[in-house]
C-alpha cells in the first residue's frame, strides 16, 4: 500500500466508541440502539461520510465505485479506499454494500468482473446491482457476494420480487412509488429480503425507466450519468394553458419517519436514506434523525426536528399512504435541494461576489450552490465571505461562477458541522489481487451457441396501444404485431381473440403495461392465460414480474426495459424462457455490433419514453412542454401512469443495411401514443421499404453514442 495514500484515508478516519454486550453507545448522541429488528442503512459518498454515518448509528453503509455507479457525479470509493474501510466497519458490526448498479456494456465487462472479484477478496457483505449480466457473473463466479437488486430494475410487486429470487438475489430495493398495503403485500412474499427507501430525493420517473438525459445528450440515467431533466424549468408551447411555465416534474423530497412503526410491522428488512451525492452534514443529521425515532419511537417529534436541518427539499410521503397526487410535485419553486436563500439580484464576475436579498443568512465557509432558472446543473462553491446590510447579502465566493441575475441561491452545507471524533486509523487493510485470472474463460462461458444465418427471413413487428389500429394492418410487409393495450381493450381483444388472430394472419404478443400494481396482479394473469391458451398469442415482458405472470406461455420475449447491453445479460435472459430480447432504443451502433444476435430485435421507429410515472405531473394531459433549448416533450397518459414522450420521434429506417450486415433480421415500428391513421402508416411503412429517415426524426444515441 502506497503510504502517502494511507496518511490520506488515516487523515480521514474518526475514533468511533466501540459496542459493548450487543448494544451500540453513541456518547454524542446519548442513546442506544435496542431495535435489532429493521437495519438503518444510509449513504456515502465520501470517506468522511462514510464515517459519520457510522457515528450516527447506522447498521449499514452504501458505497459506490467510481465507474458502474448510479452516482457517477458522486466522489465515490476505489477499491483501496474500500480495503481499509470495509474492515473498519466490520469492527464496528456494520454491514457495507456496493451500488454496483448501472448496465454494463460489452466493452466494460472485463473490467467490471475484475471490480467484482476485488470486492470480493475485500469482504463486502452485497453488491446492488441493475444489469442482469453482473447478477449472472457474480452467481457463477463469486457467490460469496450476497446479490440485492436495485430500485433500477423497477420491482414494484410480488410477482416481481420472485423473478428476483430465480435471479438469486437475497434482497430485493423496490420501488419508491409503493404504498404501504403493496410493501405490506410484497414483505409477505418471503422468498427476498424487502429495502426500502425512507428518506431523501425522489426522481419522476420510476427508476431504471428513464431515457430523458439519455435521449437529450445521451448521458443515460441507467449508467450514473443523469443530468436531472425531471428538475428542469419548462414552458407550455399553448401561451393560453393555465400551467403555462414550471418545473412540471420536480417531486419533493420522500420523508416516511412516522410510518417507522408500520415499516416494522410489514416485515420490511432495510430502510434506506437517498442521499451519496450529498455532505456528511446531511448524512450524520438524517441518519441520527431515524436512529432516533426507530430506537424510541416516542422521540419521533424530536426526530422530525433534526430532520428539518437536512437541507433538502420539502417533504412529502409520496404513496406510502395511499396514491393521491397533492403535494408531491413542486411545480413553482426552484428545484435545487438546500436550504433557498434567495434570487440573485446581480453579479460581479471579477471580485467573485453575487448580491441578494434574504432574510436567511451565510457564514463564512458555508458550501452554496447557484442553480440556473432553467433547472440544468447547479454550480457549488464556499462562501468565503458574506456582508449583510438589512435584508441585502453580498457574498464573496472562493471561485469565478458563472451564473444570471434571477438564479436562485441555496445553503447546502454548514460551516459548523463538525466532526465527531478524533482522526485514528485502528484496522489493517485488506490486502487483494487486481486481476481476476479467469475472466476470459468465464465470459465466454456466458455466449449462447448461435449459428449464423445470413439469409435469416426478416421480420418486421408493428406495436400498436389501440385497438383502432387491428384493421389498418393488411400491408404484406408486417410480419407480426404486438399488443400494447390497456385493461379495457385487452379484455375486448380477448373476447374475439380467436377472430382478430386469424385475420392478422401473423405472430401476435401482448405486452402488459410496465408497472402492475399488486392488486392487478391477478387481472393482468387472467389476461395473459386467455390470450396466450394454446400458443395463439405469445408474452412480451418488460419487467421482471411479467415473467412470474406467465401459465403454460409457450412463447416469450424480452422487450427493451429487460435491458440487455452485452452478451451476458442476453445468456442470462434465455434462462428464464425469453427466447428473444429487444435491443435498447437509447443503445449505439458500436455496442449493438459487440452483442449482435439474432435473437434481438431493433426499434427502428417511434417516440422515445422519457418519462414512465405513477406521479401525476404539473403539466395536463396532452401538452406539449419545452426546455430552454426548445426541446419539446409530449404529456400523456395510459394504464393509470403518466408518459412523458419526446416530441421528435427517433427512426433508423436508414441504418438497415448496417444492422442487417451482422445479423439482425428482427425490426419494430412503434406507433403508440399515434393516432390511428392509414396514411400515416403508408408512409412510414414506405420509408422502412426504402430505408430512408422519417422526416423531422432523430438517431437516438445510435451514432452519437450512449454515455
């Protein structure tokens, strides 16, 4: 170990009293944890994060690495930073679990088993993960890595929860967006351990879903680079709608303390604060805040005191209550979280001072961040000097920012906070190889044997959402079509199944919505036994529970939600049963050529689905909305959720001949969220026969790349 890096992580580590008898003394804190039912795991960024969160008495700590992090704008750990810490909370009894949780590329995936195989030598108790791939990966090669599976692979019920379980994950994070009865409902399931979120930011769209900072600059959420559009200012293009400018799908920020008792008695296993993008100030107070109330709930009300320290957002309990839509969305005010000072009155771009007018005040020292009205990325600097007259502040800051009039300023750290111990390194590194010597032999272990075909028939899927389109669908070149309806149509296709069938003439799927509540779980079953009876229809799935809905299904798919972004994840999806998988339309060209399969399927056109929510937005039904840019995104809703879809539909009818060359010969057009429309159809049929660009559409990521 190199010793100017071990002066560093010693220069970093605080002396934290020791657990006497099972029980944990906090002096600074004067209290003891006695619920040993329910873990308190919180997270960390930072080293001194980590640490504090220790202090403040959490169970377990959440890291990430710097690369395959959903928090890739974190500081994030390196594994020899985690060689030293791991142990030294291991001293401690506290658990440490990896994010390892965005999808990984063909190209990454070297690396990644390396990664997977230094975590383990180190001894960390989980790694949370998205990608189907790395779950496979670890399950084959390091099985002493407990597997828990990320809020980014969208379980949101039972059905979900046991698709989890056939995956070999031990614990299960839903999704944010569940009430109370569905945790309820899911804990009961009992094959996984249930973690939930507790505390800290919410994003709009259920996660794992979005495609926005993907599609508008191909930084993808689902690889920890999210440029948060969901907190972006947006003006209606209508200048006479009443929700005519706002941050239409900003959420306040999850606060579910008074609920602690009814998480225990779910049989909730974790309860998780949000928060590794955020200071150790923020850290420490939550997660004394909860260690507080779950040890005594009668300090519950003392507890919601320190918590309104934490520089967040406002609060909400998003649907732990119950699904109503007040108070969730914060359409008027600036999204930044923080505590908000105020407007920028004006700007001195040489002396590094900004001028404004509040009634709150800055020290010396304080960490601010200057967010843009537009919503885009926030600046964060130190106030290295503040000057009040009155209600006017001019604050030097430690460096140039560049920043408007009318942007807000916000508090999002305190001088004061202070550490809670004395600097002491009491533990031994662990010491591990780099490189895992196997990893070609077990890669290509993961390759389906596949026989090339060149000369493979091509097949062209058409996705339809209403039934109005059953009987615009005689041109010859559709080979096959899949049912995206709701409860309502799918249940009226299913009293003429037999009929629409043999005058389609062709393969048919349905494909359910990608979020079923748990109580239309069995709805949705009954749907899919009826339709799919002897092999008439086939399953298209795009969530995990899809798969547990299944009864005798004789033909399945994996459709572009079920990620697949290298070869192992696409081995991993035919041990399920899914006979063929969908390439991600946010996917590039170079990546799809590193996995080309003839087992997957390319959407060549259609509108990409920024957005899929159980939040209602500020925006109505049917508005088109745009960002500073002038980025137009289109407000829809369909099976009681709310899409956000780009306005500028993506089409690579002109990539064919490069997509065919290495051997895909299976295509979609997607038309939901189009009206019905013959004409319409004609001529985006006759642009995919001539393998020309759509008029006024885009590539995606296809050749810019996906980030």
């Amino acid at each position: 170990m190199v010793p100017r890096f071990a002066e560093c992580i010693k220069s970093q580590l605080k002396l934290i009293p020791q657990r006497s008898a099972g029980l944990v003394f906090y002096p600074h804190m004067k209290s003891i944890h006695k619920n040993k039912r329910i873990e308190l795991l919180a997270p960390a960024g930072t080293m001194e994060s980590f640490i504090d969160a220790i202090n403040a008495g959490a169970d377990a700590v959440y890291v990430g690495l710097v690369s395959f992090s959903a928090r890739m704008r974190a500081r994030n750990f390196t594994t020899k930073t985690l060689a030293y810490a791991v142990p030294y909370a291991h001293s401690r009894n506290v658990k440490v679990y990896v994010a390892f949780n965005t999808l990984v590329k063909q190209s990454e995936l070297e690396n990644a088993v390396h990664l997977l195989y230094q975590l383990e030598q180190i001894g960390v108790d989980g790694v949370i993960v998205q990608d189907i791939g790395i779950a496979a990966i670890v399950r084959s090669a390091f099985p002493a890595l407990q597997l828990h599976a990320s809020t980014q692979m969208a379980v949101h019920n039972s059905a979900g929860v046991l698709a989890c379980e056939k995956l070999g994950m031990k614990r299960v994070v839903v999704a944010r967006e569940l009430t109370l009865e569905e945790i309820t409902k899911v804990c009961a399931v009992k094959s996984c351990e249930i973690e939930i979120f507790v505390h800290g930011a919410l994003c709009y769209c259920f996660s794992g879903m979005c495609l926005a900072s993907s599609f508008f600059g191909g930084a993808s959420g689902n690889r920890g680079r999210c440029t948060q559009v969901c907190r972006r200012s947006f003006d209606n293009v209508d200048p006479q709608a009443q929700d005519n400018k706002g941050y239409f799908f900003s959420p306040n920020d999850l606060s579910g303390i008074d609920l602690l008792p009814q998480f225990i008695a779910a049989g909730v296993k974790s309860l998780k604060i949000e928060g590794r993008m955020k200071s150790a100030n923020y850290v420490s107070t939550v997660v004394a805040a909860y260690r507080m109330a779950i040890d005594d709930p009668h300090k519950t009300q003392a507890a919601k005191e320190m918590l309104r320290h934490d520089l967040g957002r406002r609060k909400t309990q998003l649907f732990l209550r119950g699904v109503q839509q007040t108070g969730i969305i914060d359409a008027v005010n600036p999204a930044g979280t923080g505590i908000y000072i105020g407007k920028i009155e004006s700007i001195d771009g040489k002396k590094r001072e900004i001028r404004i007018v509040s009634k709150e005040t800055l020290s010396d020292k304080d960490l601010v961040r200057i967010q843009p009205q537009s919503g885009g990325e926030g600046i964060v600097a130190q106030v290295q000097s503040c000057v009040k007259s009155n209600d006017t502040m001019t604050v030097k800051l430690d460096k140039p920012v560049e920043c408007l009039a009318n942007d807000s300023l916000f508090c999002i750290g305190r001088a004061n906070h202070a550490s809670k111990g004395e600097a002491k390194l009491d533990v031994h590194p662990v010491r591990f190889d780099d490189q895992y010597k196997n990893v070609y032999s077990l890669l290509r272990s993961f390759r389906d044997a596949e026989k090339f075909d060149k000369n493979r028939d091509r097949r062209l899927f058409v996705k339809i959402d209403s039934l109005d389109w059953l009987d615009l669908l005689a041109d010859p070149t559709i080979g096959g079509v899949i049912c995206a309806f709701d409860k309502a149509d799918m249940h009226e296709f299913a009293l003429d199944a037999g009929l629409h069938r043999q005058r389609l003439g062709r393969s048919a799927y349905i494909e359910p919505p990608p979020f079923i509540a748990e109580g239309e779980l069995g709805e949705w079953r009954r749907i899919i036994q009826t339709l799919c009876k002897n092999g008439q229809c086939g399953l298209l799935c795009q969530n995990l529970s899809h798969i547990m809905l299944e009864s005798g299904v004789k033909r399945m798919r994996a459709d572009y939600l079920l990620y697949a972004t290298n070869k192992v994840s696409v081995h991993a999806y035919s041990t399920l049963n899914l006979s063929r998988f969908a390439y991600s339309p946010e996917d590039d060209a170079m990546n799809i050529k590193d996995i080309y399969s003839q087992k997957g399927m390319v959407y060549l056109f259609g509108h990409a689905q920024l957005f899929v929510s159980r939040m209602k937005p500020a925006a109505q039904n049917g508005s088109v909305i745009a960002d500073r840019l002038g980025r137009k995104i289109v407000v829809r809703e369909k099976h009681g959720l709310y899409y956000s879809l780009a306005s500028e539909l993506f089409c690579l009818f002109n990539k064919r001949d490069y997509l065919e060359e290495f051997g895909i010969s299976s295509f979609v057009i997607d038309l939901s969220f189009l009206d019905p429309d013959v004409e319409l159809l004609k001529t985006i049929l006759a642009a995919y026969r001539e393998k020309t660009k759509y008029p006024g559409s885009c590539l995606f990521n296809f050749k810019g790349g996906l980030q």
